[in-house]
C-alpha cells in the first residue's frame, strides 16, 4: 500500500474500530506485512501451555485451533472464550489484533465485538462522573485458571513475568481522544472499594460492554480477515461445539502503549503496576 492509502485506511479503522476484509488468500508473510503497515508486531508468549502458540517460521503469528496433526495441537484451543481486550492485564496492552478465518465452523464458532465507547456513553452522567479518573487491578495470576480452565497453571516464573496492573476504567483513545469503558474479564478490584463492591461493579460493568446494542457478532467465512482496535473494543469468541467443528485461525497482533485517561477536571491518570 502507498501512505495515502494506509492512510485512509486507518482514518476509516480509527472511526469504525473493526474492518472486515473478505475473500481474503494469503501466506504468512503476506499477512505479517499487512499487519505492519499498522504498527510494530507482537509476539505472544507461551503462557501455562506447553503447546506452541505461534507458527514456527513465522512467530509473529499466533494460532487459535482446535485442530491436531498426529496426535498433537496445531495452537490455542478455546483462545479468547470470554469478553476482553488483547494484553488487557499488562502494563502495555496490544493496540491491534487482526485474525485471518483459514477453517471456519458451518456452525457457531462467531467472534462477538463490543464498542466500548458506546458502552461508556450510554453510562448515566453520574456513574461517568464516579468512574473518571478510577482505576482497576487486572491480575493475570488470579485469573488465569478462571479465564484458561483447560490450560495449566502459571509457572513461578510466569507469574513474576505478568504483575498485576492497574488501568484507568474510562479511557481516553490516544488517536481519537474519545473516551471508552476499559474494564475486562482480568479485573479484579477496583481502587477505593471494599472487595464484595468492588467486584458487583466489575460484573455490572462488564456484563453492560457485552449487552446486544453496543456489539456485533461476526458469522466466519474462510478467508475472511478481522482487524480490531483494542483500545476501544473487546471481543469474544463464542464458545461452539468444538468437538465436532473444526476452526483455524491466524491472528498478528500490535503492540501498543501505555493507556491514560484524561479526566474532566482536567488530572492525567495512567496504568501502573501494582507495587
Ligand atoms: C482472540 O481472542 O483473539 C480469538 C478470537 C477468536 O478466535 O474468535
């Protein structure tokens, strides 16, 4: 692509959040260099699995699959069951994902997007005005086995690796500058608040970013490619019948920045680690 295109590209991404390209039939390094003209990729760390998650040749490609060759697991099974934003419970999330459909299920197997600004603004005044400026402990090493039953549990080492963080729960997009809920399924306390209250809030907040009227639901085709923004959406994939469909899927993902929040009386707030 020339800049202007890119360009463009991004100016539409930044105002619709998730681009859909279809009949899309690409190598590996077709897609790694698409996803580049975006930002500077990721790899994913192999974390609580003994299974590679990403392509051999190609790290920067991470697999989500139920799919086994003699015997042995060609990536993450049931990767991203459950409400969330990509790298949500680090100190630097990733800004970007995009995920190529290779084998898509006839039946289920959906991937649900939720606007999280949408979500912010259909927030009353007040709870706007309560959230601003609040922050939210995400802990990897408390819900690891919560969110990844079928995975084992983190090592010593990987747990020192993934600190808690604490994130600004209303988020100012660093492009757009518009604000979103930034909340997910890694949250587990919410600054000033006694334990029981602080995770009534978390369900409430998070059961509101995945209600109907704020998502849309991607029914796969094969060579489809989803890009998505992270810093204002979160995605699901919708648990199916993984023992009768097969699915097969490439994701590159971005790296990102530190997320803040501007607040309306005017403080800069950032996510931090706990210390
Ligand atoms: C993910 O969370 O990136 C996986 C989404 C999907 O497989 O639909």
């Amino acid at each position: 692509m020339d800049s202007a295109t890119a360009r463009e590209l991004r100016d539409i991404w930044l105002e619709y959040s998730v681009l859909l390209f279809r009949k899309v039939d690409w190598t590996a390094a077709e897609h790694i260099a698409f996803t580049k003209t975006f930002g500077t990729l990721h790899i994913m760390p192999r974390l609580g699995t003994e299974i590679p998650v990403n392509l051999r040749q190609h790290p920067e490609i991470f697999v989500v699959s139920n799919i086994e060759k003699n015997g042995k697991p060609l990536g993450v099974k049931r990767a991203g069951w459950g409400w969330h934003s990509d790298g949500e419970d680090k100190q630097v999330p990733n800004m970007a994902s995009m995920l190529y459909g290779v084998k898509t299920p006839k039946v289920g197997g959906d991937t649900g997007f939720a606007s999280t600004y949408r979500a912010f603004e259909a927030l009353s005044p007040e709870t706007q005005a309560f959230l601003d400026g609040k922050r939210a402990r995400f802990s990897r090493v408390e819900m690891h086995l919560i969110n990844y039953p079928n995975l084992p549990p983190l090592t010593e080492e990987e747990k020192r690796d993934r600190p808690d963080v604490w994130h600004p729960i209303v988020r100012t997009h660093p492009e757009t500058q518009r604000k979103c809920l930034y909340i997910g399924r890694w949250a587990v306390e919410i600054e000033g608040m006694a334990d029981e209250e602080g995770g009534t809030l978390i369900d409430e907040l998070t059961t509101h970013i995945a209600k109907s009227e704020f998502t849309y639901i991607h029914k796969w085709q094969p060579g489809d490619v989803v890009l998505w923004d992270n810093r204002c959406t979160q995605h699901c994939a919708i648990p199916y019948d993984d023992s009768k469909e097969e699915r097969h899927m490439l994701r590159t993902t971005l790296e990102g920045d530190v997320p803040f929040h501007l607040t309306t009386d005017g403080r800069r707030v950032e996510s931090s680690l706990d210390q």
